[in-house]
C-alpha cells in the first residue's frame, strides 16, 4: 500500500499488516529508520496516480454521497478514456 506521511504511525501500519498487505508509507524526515532513497523510489511509483487526483475537483459539485461518488466514478473513467486513447496512438506510432 502506497501512502504519503499522514499514513506513516504505527495505528496505520497495523491496520495494513493486519489485512496482509505491505506499508510502502513515506516516513517523515524526523521518523527513525527514515530511507531517502526508498523513498525518492516510491514517489517515483506514485507519480503517475497522484497526477490523476490533482486534476479532480476536490469539491463536491452534489448534495449527497451517492451523485458525488458517481461524479468521481464518471472522472475517473473518462481519464482511463483518455490515457487508453494516447496509449493506443503511441503503439500505432510504433508500427
């Protein structure tokens, strides 16, 4: 599980350990066992799905979970959309 420095105590890491899965949470700078380039690494990794959600609204445009879950659902798809389309024109470039 990938996750910024809010994520980095140790309730969070026992709550992913628990379900089995492997904190690759970014330690703060004054945290011991602090790895900069574990780190410098995992951002790197993240890059590319932290660019997807700066470029939601980070304000609900609807009252309601249920149409703003939708509303999040409908950006997301038209972004994969929009990743599938370049992707694809990047392989026919390539043949």
């Amino acid at each position: 599980m990938f996750a910024d420095k809010g994520y980095c105590n140790k309730k969070a890491f026992f709550i992913v350990k628990q379900n089995g899965c492997t904190s690759r949470a970014i330690l703060k700078n004054n945290m011991r066992g602090k790895d900069f380039e574990r780190d410098r690494l995992t951002s790197k990794q993240r890059m590319p799905d932290e660019r997807m959600f700066s470029k939601q609204n980070k304000k609900g445009r609807y009252i309601g979970v249920a149409k703003n879950q939708f509303q999040g659902f409908m950006q997301a798809l038209v972004h994969n959309f929009k990743q599938l389309i370049s992707i694809h024109e990047i392989v026919l470039q390539g043949f």
